[in-house]
C-alpha cells in the first residue's frame, strides 16, 4: 500500500486530542464449524496475525479551538445554489426526472398521432426491461467494469463523473415509473377500443391484473415506506415482479391469439422479444441458488464476521444471503481473507446488529445461508478511479471498507473512523486489517468522548492528503449529511444512497 503522505501525519496542535492506547483485548477466538459431511473451514489464532507493535490512536475529544478548524480547512466557499444542487437536484433525481420527462413526452406524442395500440404496449415492455436490467447483476458489473476501467490519468472531471455510476438506481425507478405511465395509456386504449368476446374479455381482465401489480410494486418502492418496511417492500417488490412477468406472457399470447397467425404476431413485435430478454435476466440469478457453508467468527454480542469459501471476490464486490431463498435477502460488502485468514476461507462479511436478520445472526451464529447469482460490484468499487481518498465510515462500515485491502492497485488512503470501542467491538484482527488500509487511522472512540463531528478532521486530512475525494460509508443520515456538507465546500464527497 502506497504510505500516507508526510502531510497526514497528525501534529501536537491538532484540533483532536489524541491518546494511545495498547491493545487490551485479544481477539475472539473462532467458532469452529460443527461436525459435518466436509471438514470446517479453520480459521488462525490470534498469535498468527502481523508481530508488529499493535498501537491505535484514538481521538477521545475535540478541543474549544476545534469550531474553528472546519474554516480554516475549507477548500472554497460554499457553492452557489448548492442546497438545490446536491438536494433537489442531486444525480439520482437528476437521471430519474430524465426519464420519467421523456417518456411522458414520447407518449404525448404517440397519443396525438392515434398510433397503434401496440406501440403503447411496445414502448412499456422496453422501459421495464430497462428497469430490470439495472438490477440485474451481469448489466451492473458491466457497467462498473466499463465505466472504472477510466484510467487515472484521464482529468479529474471526467472520473469524478463516471464514478456517479452508483445512482444507477435513477435509472432504474425512472424507467420503472415511466413503463406504468405507458401501461396506463395502453390500459385506456384497449379499454376503449375493446370488442367483447371470450378472448378480449380475458385479455382485458389480465390487463387489469398487471396494472395493479405495477401499481403495487411502485407504491411500497416509495422511499419512505420502503424504509419503514424493508421486509415488506422486498417480498412484494419480488413476487409481484414475477407476477407481472407471468401475466405479461399471457397477455401476449392472448394477444396474437386474435390475430390469424400467433408466430406472424409475436416474431415482429418487440414486446415479445423484450419479454424474453427480461424473462432470461430474471431467472438467472436463481439458477446459481446454493446454500453454502459459514463460519461464524463472534467478535462481541454487537458483531459477527461471517467466512466463506463457495467462490472469490474482487475488491468492491458484494453478496446476497438469506437464512431462506424466498425470505427477505441482505446485501453485505466482502473484503479478502487471505491477510488472516489462510486456512481455506476465501472472503468475509463483517455484520453488525442493525436489524431482526443481523441481531439473529449475532445470536444464533449460522453455518449455512443461502446465496443467489454473482458477487456484484457496488459503491466502494468507483473509488478505485482516484489516486488518493479520505475513507470516512462509521460502525460497522469500515467492514465495506476492508474491501480495499483485496485491492494492489488501490488508491492510497487516510482511514476516518467513528465507533464505539472497536477494539471491544470487533476484535483486534479487524483493526489490524484496518491498519493494512491506514497505518495511522483516525479514529473516534464514542465511548471515550462521545459522538463527535469528524467533518473538520475529513477537511484537515483532504487538503493535506491531498486527496481527489472523500469516500463516505456510514448509515444513510451520516451519509447524507457529510457528503452534503463537503460539496457545499467544493470537496468531492461520495457515499451509497438508499438506491445505489
């Protein structure tokens, strides 16, 4: 790893008060997998890990003269129009409104020139196939791979807007609202236009059948319910996708079955051909279902780490689990175990209590889960386009962070971290993984001191670094609020969004 800059070495008159503090806990020792047809997967002691003086500096307090030390670090002055710019007009509503604006002006159009029935039908399979695909897990890795694969020494500009790729999901609702608007004309037409027969009649009902399917899934997609009721939203958000795929196949054929031939019907119409594409998209992730092997590593009654050995990841990739393959499913950053963990686990996910799922998995220490589809990239792999970053996080994010240790051509960086007793918390093998990314992280022990604000440190460290961005991993409001608080001081910040 490339060394910190003579510049981020932390001085005396800093505006954190600073205490070193010798490890005092030793790490958990693993859990080893109970007896089963294969051999666990062995995990080292804690004897086995870097000999080297284990050291963390914490920052416990900021001092009266601490207020001041955010202006002095300022970069600029605040943006014009910043509020509306990284608010209202953030990237996300930004490629959603594109969307949604100019579809409804396609189908205004289409309506004044009282073109077919079918182009309504057309243009609404088109969006949701849009929409689908930008979930789908092969698209999303191709788009990362294709949009990081920016050198370095492109200008800055240009990689500070490629590595927005992570507000895909602009696209996605977009197009996904954009496809109900387009059904709702088509619903209308047909409804107008319909003949009774056993046929039509029937082509009716299931047109009404996947309206309010689409209607369903946008409504508990909204932000704020999705939040409040995540189980909910993603159980209906999936088995109503499904529903609607069904009920579209039926309705095409119950379509073309009107006509005098169905083939001559179905071949030229692009419906049909974009049903298929996201019929294949949809079905692929289930056809790599596995219920894989775990060993869970306990790190404190607030933390587990979670080895496997079913495949690889790369830097930035991330995995889907489920204690049951129709249940709700649970995204989780994975970073290398090949640093401490050579007996035969491949990779790890650090999990934190944070919900029903992780306290369940903190308790009951699961040895099998269920996995679907491919590692995906995710937010963390965009940084990869920047020579040196600020990684803020807090909790346990730093456990997205480790991702960059998998990495050797990973940007240098200066790690800023606020938790509670990490040591306690998660164990002395985590920070010295965290060294691997930082040898002098920066971080902020709330059981000492209390919560703190890390912006003035972020500003410090940015400007003496000199660092091209700021990575922010924490949960959604700290999230929100220092990469908004950075832009508005022209630092480039960045970090997940509920849709990313």
């Amino acid at each position: 790893m490339a060394s910190p800059s003579p510049k981020s070495n932390r001085s005396s008159t800093d505006a954190a008060h600073s205490v070193t503090s010798s490890s005092d806990t030793t790490a958990p020792s693993a859990i080893s997998m109970p007896s089963s047809d294969s051999p666990p997967l062995p995990l080292p002691p804690s004897s086995n890990l870097s000999s080297e003086k284990k050291q963390i500096t914490y920052v416990t307090t900021l001092t009266p003269t601490a207020a001041d030390l955010e202006a002095q670090t300022t970069p600029e002055p605040f943006k014009r129009f910043g509020l509306l710019r990284y608010t209202l007009l953030n990237v996300y509503r930004r490629l959603f409104t594109l969307c949604v604006l100019g579809n409804a002006i396609a189908l205004a159009i289409i309506l004044s020139r009282g073109s077919p029935v079918l182009d309504l039908v057309n243009a609404s399979a088109i969006n949701l196939a849009v929409c689908g695909l930008c979930r789908q897990p092969l698209i999303i890795n191709i788009l990362y791979l294709s949009l990081v694969s920016i050198p370095r020494s492109a200008p800055l500009r240009l990689r500070r807007v490629a590595c927005k790729i992570f507000h895909l999901g602009g696209v996605h609702s977009g197009t996904g609202v954009a496809s109900f608007l387009w059904y709702i004309a088509f619903t209308a037409v047909y409804t107008a236009q319909h003949t009774p027969s056993p046929t039509s009649t029937a082509a009716l009902v299931l047109i009404y059948l996947v309206l309010a399917c689409l209607a369903l899934i946008i409504l508990v997609a909204y932000p704020s319910f999705r939040s409040a009721h995540h189980d909910i939203f993603e159980l209906t958000h999936r088995f109503t996708n499904w529903a609607v795929l069904l009920l579209f196949w039926g309705l095409l054929f119950l379509l073309a079955t009107q006509s005098s031939s169905i083939s001559s019907f179905l071949l030229p119409l692009p419906a049909f051909w974009v049903t298929t594409l996201l019929t294949l998209a949809t079905v692929h992730p289930w056809l790599l279902l596995r219920r894989v092997r775990v060993v869970p590593e306990p790190l404190s009654p607030h933390a587990v780490r979670l080895h496997f050995a079913h495949t690889s990841v790369k830097f930035g990739q991330g995995i889907a689990l489920a204690t049951h393959p129709l249940a709700d499913w649970h995204s989780f950053a994975s970073f290398t175990d090949r640093f401490d963990s050579p007996g035969g686990s491949r990779f790890s996910c650090l999990v934190s209590r944070a919900g029903d799922w992780t306290r369940r998995a903190i308790a009951e220490q699961p040895t099998h889960l269920w996995k679907r589809g491919v590692p995906i990239y995710g937010f963390g792999y965009v940084m990869r386009m920047f020579r040196r970053i600020i990684v803020v996080t807090t909790g346990s994010g730093i456990g997205p962070c480790l991702s960059f240790i998998g990495d050797e051509d990973r940007p240098a960086m200066r790690v800023v971290w606020q938790t509670r007793s990490p040591v306690k918390t998660y164990g002395e093998r985590t920070m010295e993984l965290v060294r691997r990314m930082d040898a002098q992280p920066v971080i902020f022990d709330t059981s000492e001191g209390g919560r703190a604000d890390m912006l003035p440190e972020i500003l410090r460290l940015y400007k003496e670094f000199e660092a091209e961005a700021v990575c922010v991993i924490s949960n959604p409001a700290t999230t929100r609020d220092i990469v908004y608080r950075c832009e508005l001081r022209g630092v480039p910040a960045y970090g997940p969004i509920f849709d990313s």
